[in-house]
C-alpha cells in the first residue's frame, strides 16, 4: 500500500512539473507571446469597429443633437479599443520604449479612459434616478468631472515622478491607486445600478419597456460590477505579485486572460445590450453634454 501511495504521488507530482513546463513554455516563447499580443490586438480592434458603427449610427438617427452622454460613450469606447489595438499590435516595441515612464503610460492611460467611459453610465443612471424622484442632479455633473480630473492629476503626477526618478514604491503606488479607482467603479455600477433596477421595479407592470429596462439595468449592472471587481483584485496583485505582472512580454497567456476578462468580454456585451438605437421623435432622457 504505501509503494503504490508513493508511486500515485510521484506520478502527481511529474505531471505537475510538466503541467508547470507547458505553462513556461508558453511564457517564454517570442512566437507565443506575439501570436497571443496579436490575438488581442485583433479583439480590441474589432471592439472598436462595433463602437464605430454605433456611433455613426446613432449620428444618422439623431444629428441634430450635439455630443450626447449616448455618443460620448460610443465614442470613448472606440478610442480605448483602437489605442489597445496598437499598443497591443506593437507590443514588443512598446516594452522598448524609454523612459520608463512612457510604458506605464501607454498601457495605463487607456485603463483611465475605460474607467471614465463607463462612469458615464453610472453618471446617466444617477441623472434618471434623481430626476424621477424629483430630486436636483446640478451638482452630479460636475461632480463627475472634478472626480476624474482629480483622477486624472494624480495619475500624471505619478507618471512626472516617473519620468524623474525610475522609483519602484511608486508604480505599486500607481498600481494600487488603480485598485482603488476600480474599486470605487464598481461600488458606483452597484449603487446606482442597483438604486435604478429597484426603482424600475416599482413601476406598474403594463409599464412600456419596464421589462426590457430592468434586464438592461440589471445586466449592464451586473457585468460591469464583476469587471471592476475582478479588475481591482487582480491590480492588487499585480502590484506586489511579479508572478502576476501584467506590464511584461513574458506572461502573455496571464495577458489574454486579464485583459479578455476585464475589458474585452464587458465591453462586447455592454455594446451589445445598450445597441437600441434613440428615438427620433420625443426624446426624454437623452442628454446632451454640456
């Protein structure tokens, strides 16, 4: 009994070993590392076409309207997706870029603007929200825009320091300040999301579309609270974890899956679920930006 218990671990751990050699393999391969960073190049720039379309679609439906919340979305949507594309397209080239600073700024930027594209939904449903309650949302948007220039400043500065001095504290600090952003996002989605969805639920049954808004809310909601989640989780890591480094050639397969999970998948579905065009005729609640 005990040879055969010792022969049944043996072979455990050897397929482990081999298990972790597949893994490394892949890793550590040029070939697999461009056909992986292709792959997402690829992805992302079909993301991008979809926002693309949208986007002009809903200029035809309604042009005389100015940048609407709905268009703005569309709009950064596709500008995160193509500027993914290229870095992602060009990666080999982009790890090569000196200062250091530029690296951290190509692959953290467009996390930025993901995050603010999709705080414009939580800015929409806060608007409906309040404005069915009768409650003032004067202060919502300009609350929106001094939370993410504050964002945005403290960021920048992170990438200055950067560029003056290579300082390892502080890209974990710029790491873990994206966590906390992420975090923040996804608290956001949950609040107001689920604040609308209970809302929606109270209205009466033979209500026009209250059906199909409630999936909408609550699927919007739903997949965009997990994303940010998962996105702040694995920021955390990343930070303190070189095993889960995201900003290297040699873990494109931890890549794929990251980036597939948090931005690609989310995004898809978001785009597919909010496709409904706006009405051309008595629109209430398609704001414009101002």
């Amino acid at each position: 009994m005990g040879r055969n218990t010792e022969e049944a671990m043996a072979v455990i751990a050897y397929r482990l070993k081999d298990a972790s050699n597949w893994w490394d393999d892949i890793n550590e391969s040029p070939l697999w590392q461009d056909g992986i960073f292709h792959v997402l190049s690829a992805l992302y720039a079909l993301v991008a076409l979809v926002a693309l379309v949208q986007l002009v679609r809903i200029q035809l439906r309604v042009p005389e309207y100015g940048w609407t919340i709905q268009k703005v979305f569309h709009l950064l949507n596709f500008l995160v997706n193509a500027v993914r594309a290229l870095v992602f397209g060009f990666r080999r080239a982009v790890q090569k870029l000196e200062p250091l600073f530029l690296q951290h700024m190509l692959l953290d930027m467009p996390s930025l603007v993901f995050l603010t594209t999709y705080a414009l939904l939580v800015l929409f449903w806060a608007e409906i929200y309040y404005q069915a309650r009768a409650v003032s949302t004067d202060a919502l948007r300009p609350s929106f825009y001094a939370i993410n220039a504050v964002i945005y400043i403290i960021q920048i500065a992170m990438w200055l320091v950067l560029w003056w001095k290579p300082i390892p504290f502080v890209i974990i600090l710029s790491k873990m300040f994206f966590a906390g952003v992420s975090l923040f996002s996804a608290l956001g989605f949950l609040l107001y999301g689920g604040r609308l969805f209970l809302m929606l639920q109270h209205f009466p049954v033979e209500s026009k579309g209250r059906r199909k808004k409630l999936q909408e809310v609550g699927y919007v909601t739903t997949i965009c609270f997990t994303c940010f989640l998962v996105r702040a989780i694995m920021m955390c890591f990343n930070a303190f974890d070189e095993a889960a480094d995201l900003d290297v050639l040699d873990h494109p397969v931890l890549n794929f899956l990251y980036y597939l999970l948090v931005e690609i998948v989310p995004s898809i579905l978001v785009l597919f679920i909010l496709r409904k065009l706006p009405p051309k005729r008595g629109i209430t609640q398609y704001h414009p930006i101002r």
